[in-house]
C-alpha cells in the first residue's frame, strides 16, 4: 500500500539521518549527538514497527517503543562483562547505548509523540489513496 510505502521509505532515510547526529560537529554540537539521535531513534522504531505491523494505533505503538526504550535505558545502569564488551563497539553505542542519562528519557517522550504523529499523518494521507 501507499501507506508502507511511505513508512519504508522514512525507515530509510532515518538510518543516515540518525547515524549521522552521531557525527555532527555544527551548532549544538553536543546536543545533537547526545540527544537528537535519541529523538530520532523512537520515531525510527515507532516507524518501523508500524511499518511491521499496520493495525495498531500509531500512540499505542509510540508507547510500546517508549516503554522498550526506556527499559534500555535503565539497563545501561547494569554493567556485565558481556554488555560492556557489546557497548564498546560503535552499533552497541548507538542501539544499547553507554551511559544512563535522565535526559534521555526525555528526548525519548518526545520522538515517541513525534514518531505517532508522523505514522498518524503519513496514514491519513494515504487513507484517500
């Protein structure tokens, strides 16, 4: 359908579009590495979970990856010889995580409420189609 199009296609460019607030070096540097990434990485899985599974709604889907999202973040407070071997690799950083950061969860809120928007616009755009 036009709709998981649309989703796969956003799948898509937010892959380079988050790894690459990992590199940042512009203005707000520090916020876009540390947090921006984040953001985009709860609109990337509310997304792609969409994408996977159509039928639920796109809030309830943002709050399932929220709550996973936060359980990862809470799980970096526990440091085991096997994670800390995982998190010193670049893609253990980026989908584990390395340190545990309350602002995080923050961002976390946010790229969930802006992941269900996103889904819920691309589907009423393409519910006419």
């Amino acid at each position: 359908s036009e709709m998981r199009r649309r989703l796969a296609l956003t799948v898509v460019l937010l892959v380079p579009l988050g790894i690459g607030t990992k590199f940042y070096a512009g203005p707000a540097a520090g916020w876009v590495r540390g947090h921006a990434g984040g953001i985009l990485y709860v609109v990337f899985w509310t997304t792609a979970v969409a994408l996977v599974l159509p039928s639920p709604s796109p809030w309830r889907v943002a709050g399932g990856v929220f709550f996973v999202t936060c359980g990862l973040e809470f799980l970096q407070l526990w440091r085991p010889p096997t994670l800390q071997t995982i998190r010193q690799t670049f893609l253990g950083r980026v989908l584990i995580g390395a340190a545990f950061d309350w602002w995080d969860l923050v961002h976390y809120g946010a790229g969930a409420i802006l992941g269900a928007l996103l889904v819920r616009k691309t589907a009423r755009a393409t519910s006419d189609d």
